[in-house]
C-alpha cells in the first residue's frame, strides 16, 4: 500500500468489518481481548479485505 492511500485504506477497512464482520469490534468490546478464534477471524477479514482494495493509481 501507497503512503497516499494509507488512510483511504484504514477508513474502508474499518468499514468493511463493520459491514461484513460487525462481531469483531463486540467481541473486543465485550471480552477486552482477543482469543485465538477471534484472530483467526480478524486475519481472515483483513485477507478478503485486501483482496478488494483497489490502490490509486
């Protein structure tokens, strides 16, 4: 990733979760910690997130 589209990139991602993944931030509000399943999760939606990115050009 481009430093000019570091923070398009952490907006959309955030976003991204929040659309396809919302229990991620519940756990780790509720839980205030993250378990080896609940990584696995967040690699795993950070993955198909990347995936989709589409970089300046």
């Amino acid at each position: 990733i481009s430093v000019k589209d570091i923070k398009r990139f952490q907006s959309e991602m955030l976003e991204f979760i929040e659309v396809n993944n919302k229990n991620i931030f519940e756990e780790i509000r509720t839980k205030k910690q993250i378990s080896d399943e609940l990584n696995a999760t967040i690699k795993k939606t950070i993955t198909d997130f990347q995936s989709k990115f589409k970089k300046s050009e």
